[in-house]
C-alpha cells in the first residue's frame, strides 16, 4: 500500500515561494506505471488540480490551466519523494495543499498553507 | 479554462438509489476525459471511488458505479448507506490539464 508523507510550512508571504515535499513509501517516484500529483482545496475555489510528475523513460510533467507559468513539480529519486514550487505567491494561493498518487487512491495527510500579505 | 459542472446537492433515502453527474462546458463527456469521482468526508482528504469512467479501486463498495450517461460522466449509488453521506467530486481530464467539479453534497435521510 503506498503512503503518502507530506512536510513543508504552513505559512508563506506573499511574492515568496510555496514549496512542499511529498515522500512516499511503497512504491518508486520513477515507476513507469505512476504518476505524482499535487491538488488543493480551499472554500472559494473548492478542488484544484495543480500539476504532476511521471517517468516514462523520461520525465514528464504536467500543470494546471491555474497556475501555469508558477509552478514546478519536480521529483527526487535518491530521496523517494516529489516535490512541489510555486511561485510568486498572493493570498488567493491560501488553501490546504495535498499530494496524491497516479489514480488519486493514496493522499497525503493534507498540509494548510496560509499566504500572508 | 473549461467548466466541470455538478449537481450541487441530492438526497437520496436509506437503500434507495441516486445518480451524480458530470458535465463539461467543452461538450460531451466522452471516456476520454478519464473521469474520475472521489468522495470527501467532512475533515478528511478526498478519496477516488472510480477511475477512467468505470474502474474501481479495491476498497470501493460495490454499491458505487460509474459510467457515462448521454453527454455527461455519471456516478451511481445504488443501496445507499448512512455512511454515504459526504461530498462527491469528478475530475476531467481537458486540454491543459484536468479540471474538477463544484461537487455534489449528497444527503442520505
């Protein structure tokens, strides 16, 4: 069964970098069967799907329509784990951040992010 | 950005059966949107039901369906639960990535 470690701060500035990890336990980020992906959740703009990262003799990766040109999903191999950056923060960006694997069936516990003007 | 709509809100009664559904502003909601539909309990993470229009995962009762109904991507209950109720997400997948719906509030009374 594959678990889902997320760990990253909860609080950011506006203009700053939001950056989460996610590391993961029973499975292998560079699987040519999986894919990693990062969502959110807030009350005004409800489920977002962010971007993702996949090895398939290569690496791959894909973002959302919402935060094109921010964002950056990235994975380490030597630590098991992906990671998310995104850039030039505003208080829109206050949501809870989740990571998820390839058919969404395994999530991280969820990290609350709160950006600070 | 293309729009996923939901039901905002169904009830169903205890073993009866109800259907959700999941519609794109782009047009018809074809398997190749991939749609999936999670639920979510209050203070929990969403969690996929259904995958790829129909595939479940192993932990998905059997009472949930999925499939695609005329135009849309449909979520059936069929014997609903108390434990049922909760909020009901779909994701399609769309050019430039993939959208989710407002999401459906399901009420068992």
């Amino acid at each position: 069964q594959v678990k889902l470690q997320q760990s990253g701060p909860g609080l950011v500035k506006s203009s700053q970098t939001l950056s989460l990890t996610c590391a993961i336990s029973g499975d292998t980020v560079s699987s040519n069967s999986a894919a990693w992906n990062w969502i959110r959740q807030s009350p005004s703009r409800g489920l977002e799907w962010l971007g993702r990262t996949y090895y398939r003799s290569k690496w791959f990766s894909d973002a959302g329509v919402s935060v094109k040109g921010r964002i950056i999903v990235n994975a380490d191999i030597s630590k098991n784990q992906f990671s998310l950056q995104l850039n030039s923060v505003t208080p829109e960006d206050t949501a809870v951040y989740y990571c998820a694997s390839y058919h969404y069936d395994s999530w991280g516990r969820g990290t609350p992010v709160t950006v600070s003007s | 950005q293309a729009v996923v709509t939901q039901e905002p809100s169904l009830t169903v009664s205890p073993g009866g059966s109800v259907t959700l559904t999941c519609a794109s502003s782009t047009g018809a909601v074809t398997s190749g949107h991939y749609p999936y539909w999670f639920q979510q309990k209050p203070g929990q993470a969403p969690r996929a039901l259904i995958y790829e229009t129909s595939k479940k995962h192993s932990y998905t009762p059997a009472r949930f369906s999925g499939s695609l109904l005329g135009d849309k991507a449909a979520l059936t209950l069929s014997g609903a639960q108390p434990e049922d109720e909760a909020d009901y997400y779909c994701l399609l997948t769309q050019s430039g990535g993939r959208v989710f719906g407002g999401g459906t509030r399901l009420t068992v009374l």
